[in-house]
C-alpha cells in the first residue's frame, strides 16, 4: 500500500519555511487498520516512518525510503514550480520491502472486510515557523495538490484459485503470521541526563519481540524543524521481570544493532538552523537519524525461500526501561 502527497508547485515559498526530510510522514497524523472482524490498530506517521526504516534491510533501502517520503526542503532555490512529493509505504501487516518472501493477505477467505484509514494533519504540523527577521515569508499551501492511496494486489486467474474453493473453512481454519507495532508511547524525558526510569504498559496481546526506541530534541519540535531527527539514548537497560534483556552501555547500541541486524538502525538525514544571518534563511548539515533495537528474542533473519516465526517475550504485566539521554 503506498500513500503519494503532491503539491504541483512551491514556487511561492522564498525560503523563510523549511520541511524536513520525510515530511510525508509527519503531514499523516494517523494510521489505522482493521483486518476483518480484527481488533482496529493504530500507529502514528513519525512511528511508521521508524518501523519501515527498521523492517528494510539495507542501509540504501533505507536511505532511499526516507529520502522518497519527502525530500527536505529549506533553500528558497528548494522550492520551485516542480513542487514537491512524497512516496509512504503503509507497511501494516507486511513490511515495506518485498526483498524477503512476503505472505499475501487472503482477502477472499476473509469474512469482513478489510478497513484502513489514514489521517492528515493541517500544514502547520509539519512547515516549519518562519524565520524571525528573515525571507519574506509566504503561508504554506493549505492542501495538497493530489493525495493517492494505492494498493498492489494479486489477481486471481479463475475462481479455482481461491482459498475458500480449495479447502472447507467452516472445519478448517488458515492462520498467518502477523507483525505489527504497539502504538507509540511518547515519555518526557527529564532534564540534567540523569537515569529516568519508565514503566511500559497496555501492550497488545502477543509475542513482543523488541522494543524501537530513539529521543527527539523539544527545540526541533517546538520550531516544526528537524522532526525526523531521532538520537539514540547514550545508555539504555531493558529489564522485565527482574531479567535483564537488553543493556547497552556507553554508546554500544549501535554496534549490537549492528550485530544483530543487516544494516546499522540508523539512516542520513539533513538538519538545518537558521543562518548567523537570518536574512539568509537557512543552513543545512548532514547527519545520522538513529534509533535502537532492544530485544525480547534471539534475532533471525529470513532468507529468499522462508520465512522464519520467532517468538518474542509473552508481555503479560508491566515492564521498565531505564535510559539515559546522549
């Protein structure tokens, strides 16, 4: 499923806005799904932007990924009558890559329907505030040129080939697997880097196999710049239950993930500051967007024939996090 945002021309802009890379992302406010009488799920767009740069394999996949939902944009010669758009993967039940064997949903053994609803937010969630005392400023558009929501599916050539004609469902059954993300959980992380601990709760009913974590700076959220800008905690304990499933240590979460992985859990980004001389608009840097990996179970990997079930830890009560901010 890929969602496309298009603005036909940003020619208006002079340069006193930015948006970030993977601004797609940030203009969904929220995902939801229903798979036929399914409990509904949710997931914000900064969390689906994580989990699909987490579900690709490769470092260039997920550069790529990034870049295609929305290439950032904070010089005036940025905007231009081309305009601008963005490409998002809604990666619900399947991940965003067909680089490993995926499982097709069985929609013709379903017997409800198949729901998915994706949320805009207003421009103001993701245009960055004007430049006090630079460019001239010009309002962003208020909506999108275009918005598509497309589906790639498999055809059947007759009705021999579906499920329900090949096998008796009212004695037999057709179970499988499903991956997807617990709803976001934002913490305030408080001020001095001191450890805080947290507790995490309401989990969904399953095999938890890992926790996604990465901090965001309030500065960058308060002036809507650099939203997709995730810095990983410099220190990181997971525990459940008195176990310790995860511990990293001196900035070591990178090379463990690493370890553990195809690729590191990190993709380039650009951040940008307003210039010495506001006049000038802005500047732009490139860096790593990076989060982390805690684990529940042993990592496997799935190769171009199958696909490997691993069990996470079942989360049947509460379980802390202790961090410490980079």
């Amino acid at each position: 499923m890929l969602v496309t945002l298009n603005y036909a021309t940003l020619a208006t802009q002079l340069g006193a806005r930015s948006l970030s890379r993977g601004w797609g992302y940030n203009a969904i406010q929220q995902v939801s799904w229903r798979i036929g009488g399914s409990s509904q799920y949710f997931m914000t767009g900064q969390q689906l932007l994580a989990r699909n740069l987490r579900m690709v394999r490769t470092k260039e996949q997920a550069n790529s990924l990034f870049n295609l939902g929305g290439e950032a944009l904070n010089q005036a010669d940025d905007f231009t009558a081309n305009g601008a758009s963005a490409y998002i993967p809604i990666s619900v039940w399947a991940g965003p890559s067909e680089d490993e064997l995926g499982v097709p949903l069985p929609g013709d053994a379903l017997g409800q329907q198949i729901q998915i609803t994706v949320t805009l937010n207003p421009p103001s969630a993701f245009w960055s505030s004007a430049i006090t005392g630079g460019p001239v400023d010009v309002a962003p558009p208020q909506a999108f040129t275009s918005a598509t929501f497309s589906i790639e599916q498999l055809v059947m050539l007759d009705r021999s080939m579906a499920m329900a004609n090949r096998v008796n469902l009212e004695t037999h059954s057709y179970g499988m697997p499903l991956s997807f993300d617990q709803q976001e959980v934002t913490i305030p992380i408080l001020a001095g880097g001191a450890s805080q601990p947290v507790v995490l709760t309401g989990f969904r009913a399953g095999s938890c196999r890992a926790l996604q974590c990465y901090l965001t700076k309030s500065t960058d959220d308060a002036a809507g710049l650099n939203l997709n800008q995730f810095y990983v905690p410099k220190e990181v304990t997971v525990l459940y239950g008195g176990v310790i499933y995860a511990q990293y240590l001196q900035g070591s979460a990178a090379i463990w993930n690493l370890l553990d992985g195809t690729k590191p859990a990190a993709a380039d980004n650009i951040t940008v500051s307003v210039a010495p001389t506001p006049t000038d608009g802005y500047v732009d840097a490139s860096t790593l967007s990076s989060y982390v990996m805690l684990p529940f179970g042993q990592p496997t990997g799935s190769d171009f024939a199958q696909d490997l079930l691993t069990h996470g830890k079942e989360i049947t009560n509460g379980k802390s996090c202790a961090a410490a901010a980079a």
